[in-house]
C-alpha cells in the first residue's frame, strides 16, 4: 500500500514535516513546501472561485515552470482533470485541443497569451 492515498496528501503532508525544506527549484526561484502548500491551496480556492468544479477539464498552456507545478496541484486538490499542452505548440494546435477537451477554464502564460489571435 501507498503511503499517501494522492499527489495533494503527499504535497500537504510534506508542507506539514518538511515546511522550510525546498521543495521546488525554478532557476534562481526556491520555494520551500510549506510555501508550495500555501500557494497550491490559495491557486485551488482561486480556480473554485472561476467555476472549476469535480471532473471539469483544466487545460494549461504553460512553459516549464514553477507555475505550471502549482497549477497542477491546484487543478487535482479543486477535482480537475488536468490537460496540459506543451509550450512548443502553435495557436492552431491549441485551438484543436481547446474544441477537443472542452475545458471549463483555460490558463496560459502572458508569452504564450501573445500567440492567441
């Protein structure tokens, strides 16, 4: 058996033990687990707020960073499927995915935001 029964019990848990070890690395940016917790709640309230409901489908058009760590957490702790894109793909290929999913919310870095028309 699992020691945690989900990805959000082991990130809590972790927050509670380990609070001031880094928990994440993003270049010059550290982040320990009791802020990664806290950030991951506060984003999970937030996507809640927006509409973002049990089995709703939240598509992520992010690079490879921090933010898209916490936006994943925050999408599965709030009940969402998370759908991510890789950041390499154009407008026309996001589209494709955006008709095909029927995300309930859509998040996008402002430098991919500039490549929607």
């Amino acid at each position: 058996m699992l020691p945690f029964p989900n990805i959000i019990e082991a990130v809590r848990s972790r927050a509670e033990e380990h609070a001031a070890r880094v928990a994440v690395i993003d270049g010059a940016i550290r982040i320990t687990h009791a802020e990664l917790w806290e950030r991951v709640d506060r984003l999970s309230n937030s996507l809640i707020t927006a509409g973002l409901r049990k089995g709703d489908r939240l598509l992520a058009w992010l690079p490879n960073c921090f933010q898209a760590i916490e936006t994943e957490l925050a999408s599965l702790q709030a009940g969402g499927v998370w759908v991510t894109l890789n950041a390499a793909l154009t407008w026309p290929e996001v589209a494709t995915v955006i008709r095909s999913t029927e995300p309930r919310l859509f998040v996008v870095s402002k430098a991919l935001a500039g490549k929607i028309p």
